[in-house]
C-alpha cells in the first residue's frame, strides 16, 4: 500500500519539475512511510512513497523496466502476482526483483490494458511507455485503491492517491463545487463521480485512462463490470459448497506478506468469518484486535471475544469512550473532501490499535454489498412487491398522502407511516436512491440560499442512483439495488473510509471479500438465495454454518452508532451554532443562514432531532475551512486561497502538512 502521484504533459513534452512531483508525494507521507522516490523524463513525472509490503528490498518505486523504456508507480498489492509472473516467465520474460510491481511492467509489454484483467487485486496505479509516449492510469475493480486526477491550466495532467496530492501543486484552481455540496448532502459521503474541489475527477472503479501525447484526454474505459442478469441453476447445497471454496481462496491470497500481518475482529458475521478462514490456513495464532465502547448499547466486544476464543487468535480490546469527538479534526484531514459516515471514528480506532502489533490487516468489508447484508434491501423488495400491486393513480395517491402525513418519530413503529407512503409514490429507483440518503431533497431545498437553489436548478444528487439501477445487468429489484451500491454506496464511502483511516496510521487494510472472484460468484447466487425468508445473507451465513456459531451469525446486526445527536447537544452545541455565523458554509452564500440557526437551535433545545445535518454541516464547513481556506486558516503548502466574490483566486499564507 503506498501513496502515488505524477504530472503528464499531453500536448509537448514539457519538462517536469522534481520539486513539484515531490510536493505532490510529501502531503502522502502517511501512505508510504517506508521510502520515496521521484522519476521524470521529458513530460512526465512519477513519485511514489513507498509501504514496504512484500520484496521489502527490492521492491522500490518508481520503478523501471530493465530497458528503462516503461515505468510504473503502483499503489495497492496484486495477490496472484506469481501466477502472472510465471506465464510471463513461460513467455520469455525476465526478472529481477521478487515484488509484484515489477510484474505490472512485463504485463502491460505482453498484454496491453488487457493485462488488468489478468490481476487480483486491489490497485492503483501510473504506468509510461517512453516509446508509445503514453501514460495508462488504471484503477481495480471495486475501487479499493484510490485515484485523482485533474488538468490544470497549462494544459498538464496531474494525478495522486489523495485530493491533497493535487492541491499540493500550485496551479491546481481552487474552486468549490456547489453539486459536490449537494451530493454529500444527500449521501454522506461526495460520490466518485464527483469532487469537492471544480475540476478535478476521481478515475472510476473498473476503468483505465490510456493518455497520449499530442491527443486530447480521452474519456475513461470501463474495463470491468458485475453482472447479476445470469443466475446460477446449481442447487443450494453446491452454491454452498462452492461459496465457501471461494471464500477459503480469498482469505488465503490475502495472507501473503512479507510483514507481520492480522485482522480486524468485530464479533459480526463477515470479520468473523475471515478470521476464521485465517485460522484455518495459518500455523500460528492469528492477530486479531477489536474496539470496544463504555456504553453498553454499542459494544460489540463480547462477541469479538467469543470467536477469538474459539480460534485461539492472539485478540486485543480497547475501550474508547462514545464520546470521541476528540478525532474529528484528524479525520477532516484524513479525508480531505467533507465524510459524515460516523464509523470512521471507529475505523481509525481500530487501524490505529492494528498498527501497534501489524502492518497488513484484513477486513470484512463487502459483504453485505455482495451478497445482500443489508435491512434496507428487505425493505426495498417489500416495497416492490406492493407496487406491483398497486395500480399508477393508487401509487401517486399514496405519495401524496405521505407528503401530508406527520413526521412521527416518536411514535410506535406501526405508526411511522411517512417514509413508506412516500416511497410508494415513487419508482422503486426513486425510492430507494432516498433510502440510501441522509438529507431528503425538500430539506436540502430549504436550507440553501436563493442563489444556490438558482445555481443547482435541475440538478439531483440521487438520480445517479436512479440510472445506476436502470441500467443495471440485473433482472429483479434485489439485483438492480445492489449493482447501485457496489457502483457508488462501496467505493464512495465503505471504501473511502477504510482506505484514508487505515492509511493515515501507515497500515495496509485488505478485503477479502471483496475478491472480484467472490463478487462475481454472488452475482450469479440467485435472489432468493442471497436475502430469503428476512435473511440477508442467507447462503453465506449457510455456508459458514460449520465454521461459526449460530450466535454469531443470526444475531441482529448491531453496526456502529456514534451518539452525534448528543454531542451537537452537548459539548459541539456551540460549534453547531457557529455554522450557522462566521463559518466557511456562511462565507460561500450556499446556504440560508437564519435557516441553518433555526435547525442548530432547534435540536440544542430538542424540540427537533437535527444530529445527522448538524454532524453533516460540521464536516461540510470543515473541509471548506481545510480545502480552500474559508472561514479559517488552511492546512495545505503550495495553495491559494478561493474566494467567494467572482471565484477568483488569491495567495494566502498557509502553514505547511510536512
């Protein structure tokens, strides 16, 4: 796992400054502590710091061909490396290091792009071919490994792991995008397809950018996809079988380090079972570790523990208090664009303990993506259902009722009706694009300005959604919403999360069951297989039957639940109330600040429940502070300041992340 960054000129080979190259891999420090290096060439620059995985010796990048005429800086691990490099050997190709990197060089020489498809892995990373004149930026499957990229105005493309990367060069314009607002309102989290900061583009999971001089840009290719519209005939008992083969591969090829490596362990379903199949394949005990919580309601650990037990890992808890709002600054960094996903304090919690004793951890991350985890898909399918049922003048009548019927949290659950009677006035897409959401359009609506209500005019955050699930290879309404999330919901945050806290203790996070192998298999699982009778999960939870307890298994699904409501009551109540006076939101103009004051007293007073926007708020104006220096100093070298009148540009004294 490693950090990497470059500067291509499209147009004429310009020369490349080191300097910058270095800047752009000094602000990554964090994702590769073990080493750096800077490569340039006429029009072409690639740094790269380095995590010392596997060849710890030999492994330094950039890294060359042997003829010198390609050069890669790679970020991530392919797990089947050797079985890659002993076709390429069987091919005629040499090699002089023991590190998958350099496998990377000799298959892209004897395969092109298509060498992507050859590659288990997670991955991100730079490749120039010096006679070709041309840069390949490629990103897995899944979209574990992160990559920016953007043009700036000489005409250079410049690319990094992180968006700080980018804003470490000097001629990036700092300019806030007013959509990428709305979509981390409505989501959480700012979506691949979008940025914080105008201009700048995340390379999509699943694509390539093949870059050649004297070109313009193409449009990236999607080089990988899922399909759920084949299901499997096999029968239940050999999908089971099968699936736990898969897993056991999975697991095992994510075990190959030349460091100490363990595992996350929450006590849920999907940790459990990697640790399980970790046992299984390992001689020695396995390093486990957990975070546990000094309110009752949120802690996990006692399950942790059961299964450590059972497997005889080497587990370590720590206790953090529900209170831990004392990371938020820390993440803001971390993130660099606005992320209210709470769990991330928790996240960071756990790396940071892994890190102690480790160097690689895997994690349970993906399942409930793959193979239908989640509640809101047993929701959704039941809304479904009874759309079917419902002639198109039934379903716009129930839709206006809903907007009609009162908000009633408070009340006994048959009562809630709202949100079920609104989301049957819509398309099931509809409907479930908002059931993924934190902040409803009507009520983003009412907290922005005129002008940026002007501004966003037909514009929807969620109908990235809708099309995601339209154009779904999918058959049923299960299938269609879990193409959605693993598009958008995996990538934009269960990934982005792992990948920046993981990264900003210099640890190694794998995901197993996000093996595209495992992922392409769930896809085939038929739909009733994979959530059946009010189970999600049902064939895996079957599958593991032999391996782990029932408790563990067919227990409610606890999740993280960090107490934001009671904070933004408590000791952030003051910093909630600021958002609305003085702050980086209220700078912008994108939003009504008498309204905002209204939301922020309103849940301090608790006449309204207000924690999620409030903590969305926080994290917005946060990053607005950090990225473009509004309403506070900002924290990265090299920068110029944003300012909202005309969106011009101006230097600003900042204070260096080195």
């Amino acid at each position: 796992m490693c950090g990497i960054a470059g500067i291509f000129h499209p147009d004429v080979p310009k020369p490349v400054d080191p300097a910058r190259v270095r800047a752009m891999c000094d602000v990554l420090a964090h994702r590769g502590p073990d080493g750096s290096g800077i490569w340039t060439a006429p029009g072409i620059g690639l740094g790269h710091r380095r995590l010392s995985i596997i060849d710890l010796d030999g492994g330094a990048q950039p890294m060359a061909s042997a003829d010198g005429a390609l050069v890669v800086s790679f970020n991530g691990e392919i797990y089947n490396f050797q079985e890659v490099r002993a076709e390429l050997e069987a091919r005629g190709h040499g090699f002089r290091t023991e590190s998958d990197t350099e496998v990377i060089l000799a298959a892209w020489r004897q395969w092109g792009p298509d060498c992507l498809s050859r590659f288990n892995g997670m991955f991100a990373f730079a490749l120039y071919d010096q006679a070709a004149e041309t840069l390949f930026l490629a990103r897995d499957r899944l979209g574990v490994k992160p990559l920016y990229h953007a043009m700036l105005p000489d005409g250079a493309l410049v690319f990094a792991s992180e968006l700080k990367g980018l804003l470490a060069h000097p001629l990036l314009r700092r300019i806030p995008n007013p959509q990428a607002a709305d979509d981390f309102l409505a989501f959480g989290y700012v979506p691949d397809d979008s940025a914080i900061v105008a201009g700048v583009k995340k390379l999509a999971a699943g694509h390539y950018l093949l870059a050649r001089r004297g070109r313009s840009i193409p449009r990236p290719v999607r080089w990988w996809d899922v399909d759920f519209s084949n299901p499997s005939s096999a029968s239940a008992a050999a999908l089971r079988e099968e699936m736990i083969e898969r897993l056991r591969a999975a697991v095992r090829s994510r075990m190959i380090a030349d460091v100490p490596l363990g595992a996350f362990l929450s006590g849920g379903v999907d940790s459990s079972a990697v640790v399980a199949l970790m046992a299984e394949a390992s001689r020695s005990a396995v390093e486990t570790c957990s975070i546990g919580f000094d309110e009752a309601d949120h802690d996990e650990t006692r399950y942790a523990k059961l299964v450590a037990e059972r497997f005889a890992t080497n587990h370590r808890t720590r206790i953090v208090a529900a209170d831990d709002f004392g990371l938020i600054d820390t993440l803001v960094e971390a993130f660099d664009e606005p992320f209210a996903d709470a769990s991330a304090l928790a996240t960071y919690r756990v790396s940071e303990l892994a890190r102690e004793r480790v160097k690689v951890a895997l994690s349970g991350d993906g399942a409930d993506e793959a193979f239908a985890g989640y509640r809101r898909y047993r929701f959704h399918g039941a809304e479904e259902r009874v759309r079917r049922l419902l002639p198109g003048r039934a379903q716009r009548l129930l839709g206006m009722l809903g907007d009609h019927y009162p908000k009633l949290d408070w009340a006994p659950r048959v009562l809630r009706a709202k949100t079920s009677l609104q989301a049957l006035g819509r398309s099931g897409e509809e409907a479930y694009a908002e059931a993924v959401g934190v902040t409803p359009p009507p009520l983003r609506a009412r907290l922005y300005s005129d002008a940026m209500r002007r501004t966003l005019r037909g514009y929807h955050a969620e109908d990235r959604y809708v099309r995601a699930m339209r154009g779904a290879p999918a058959d049923d309404p299960l299938s269609r919403a879990q193409y959605a999330d693993l598009k958008i919901w995996l990538p934009g945050d269960i990934l982005t999360k792992v990948d920046r806290t993981s990264m900003a203790v210099s640890l190694e996070a794998r995901e197993p069951l996000l093996d595209h192998r495992l992922v392409e298999f769930a896809a085939r699982v038929p739909a009733r297989l994979r959530l059946k009778g009010g189970t999600g999960k049902w064939l895996m939870k079957k599958a593991l039957e032999r391996s782990l307890p029932r408790e563990i298994l067919y227990r409610p699904k606890m999740g993280f639940v960090t107490p934001v409501s009671a904070w933004l009551r408590g000791p952030l109540a003051d910093r909630a109330a600021a958002i609305a006076r003085g702050s980086a939101l209220a700078e912008l103009g994108w939003f009504d600040e008498a309204a905002i004051a209204r939301v922020a007293a309103d849940h301090r007073a608790g006449k309204a429940e207000h924690g999620r926007l409030l903590w969305q708020l926080l994290m917005l104006d946060k990053s607005l502070q950090l990225v473009f220096g509004l309403g506070a100093e900002p924290s990265y070298s090299a920068s110029t300041k944003y300012s909202p009148s005309g969106g011009a540009l101006k230097p600003s004294a900042v204070r260096s992340r080195a």
